[in-house]
C-alpha cells in the first residue's frame, strides 16, 4: 500500500501551482494526480501547463495521472476532455462518465475517481472490462462496502480510498463562490483565487457546516483515515489517497507509511470519519 496526492481541487495563482508541484517533485510521493477537476473558469493553468508538470513530475520518478472535470456543463469542455484523454503520453482520472465513455472509445486505460458512483461489484466489473485500472472508492461509502467488494473475490483492478482532505460531497451548475459575492457564473472575476481552501459555511450556531469551492461543496472538516491505514493494507487498499489543501500535505503524504508513524498523523482539526464507519459522515469517530 502506497500514498497517492489527489488533484488540486482549488484555484491558486500560477505561481504558487508552480511552486507546490516543484515541492511535490521533491518528495518521496509516489503517485501524483494532475488537472483542474471542479471548473473550466479557472484558467491560471491551461493544457499545456499540466502536461509541463507532469511531464517534470514524471523526471522526478512519480507515476502520473492526468485529472478530468467533475461535471461537464458545455461542448466546449468536452472538447478540452478530449485532449486529456488523447495526450499520448499519461493515463487519466476520469471524474464524469464522459470521460469514461471517451477512454473506452479509443481503447485507452483510465482509472475511475471519487466522483464516478461506483456502487457495486457488477458496476466495478463492467468498467474494468471497458479500460479501468483503478478506482478511488466514492467518499460516502463505507469499510464494510469495500470489505464485502474485496472479499467476494480477487477484483483485477487495484483500489484507492480518499483517506485524508476536506470532502468532495457535491456539484451544481451554480456558483456558491461567485453567489456569495454577488456576482454571476459568468462574470466570476474568478473569485475562487480569493479562497485558496474553500469558504467556510456555518449553521446560525456558528457550527462548521460546509465548505464552499466554485461549483463544489466540500465538508467543512478533514476527513482522515490515517489510523485506519494498517486495516486498509489488510483488505487489500492500494493506494491512500491525501487531497491537497496546503503545502503541509506534502509532508504528511510522505509520513504517513513511515515506520515510526505507524499510520497515525497528528492532526489538531476536527475529522469527519463517519461514513467510514458507515454513519453520519460529519462525525468524528476512530
């Protein structure tokens, strides 16, 4: 079992994208996803950046993967999907079933993320049959469901769990960001660089609720499973997934299969282990 760093789910500027994946190439990671996953408006990094990345992550010695939107509004993204999926050079994420359905038409490999409603085994089978390599285990599933898929037999695809970061729960069509702002979708000035992790929403008790990123919503709290790494090696995880938030997650993603951490990182955050355990996922339980 392995550590692996999701996509950047947030808008940064340029140059501190830069300067993060620079650190990263400098790391002990050894798999690193890539690409913009939430909106096709955040326009700091283009194409042929990503694959520049990549490419010098690739030089540093990690495995790559090219990440693919979530939720594709427009013919426009589809056609920017489909020069991911074409890059001859890196396997993709695929995030959305368009993504799919365009891996499988040219017979390429993809691996499924988080956001692809794998819900059983007969789902899993089919996509690997169409090209899946890998799946990142949707967040509101539980370690029973995984248990019971990896129990029933030896599944030809290897697994990944999202197992540190804030939540991906939703998309919409809508702005959450841009709304709050009083500013259209359209003429979102790109708002979202102003929020580097997010905006926080709070019940009218002031309780932690929600985090607001673009078009995403995101639990307000972490999740994280890193106590949980030992039982996850056991049933068969391949990949623990820590999704980026700050610099601080490179150095977590390194510790986190080092001896003397035995799988446990200190964290002073609130978690929202719950729907691991097959409970309200805001809860925080070990």
């Amino acid at each position: 079992m392995k550590a692996s760093l999701g996509p950047l789910l947030y808008c940064w500027p340029k140059e501190k994208v830069m300067e993060f994946y620079k650190s990263v190439a400098d790391s002990s990671i050894p798999l690193v996803y890539l690409g913009e996953t939430i909106c096709s408006r955040r326009r700091e990094l283009k194409f042929s950046d990503y694959m520049e990345i990549a490419n010098m992550l690739r030089e540093s010695g990690k495995e790559v993967v090219i990440s693919t939107l979530a939720l594709l509004e427009a013919p426009s993204e589809y056609s920017e999907l489909k020069k991911q999926v074409a890059n001859g050079e890196f396997i993709i994420e695929a995030n959305d079933m368009g993504a799919v359905q365009a891996a499988k038409e040219k017979g390429l490999p993809f691996i499924c993320g988080p956001t692809v409603n794998n819900y059983n085994l007969a789902s899993l089978k089919k996509l690997h049959a169409w090209g899946m390599q890998r799946f990142v285990m949707p967040v509101e599933l539980s370690k029973n469901w995984l248990n019971t898929v990896l129990s029933v037999e030896k599944p030809g695809f290897e697994v990944e769990v999202f197992g540190h970061g804030y939540l991906p729960l939703a998309l919409s069509a809508r702005c959450f960001t841009a709304r709050h702002q009083g500013l259209a979708k359209d003429k979102c000035q790109t708002i979202c660089l102003s929020n580097p992790k997010g905006l926080l929403a709070q019940t009218q008790e002031s309780q932690p609720l929600l985090r607001l990123n673009g078009i995403q919503t995101q639990s307000a709290a972490c999740i994280d499973l890193s106590p949980e790494i030992g039982e996850m090696a056991k049933m068969g995880v391949d990949y623990f997934r820590v999704s980026p938030s700050g610099m601080q997650c490179i150095s977590l993603a390194e510790q986190l299969f080092e001896a003397d951490v035995s799988g446990r990182v200190a964290n002073t955050e609130d978690r929202c282990n719950g729907y691991w355990y097959q409970e309200a996922g805001f809860n925080n339980l070990s």
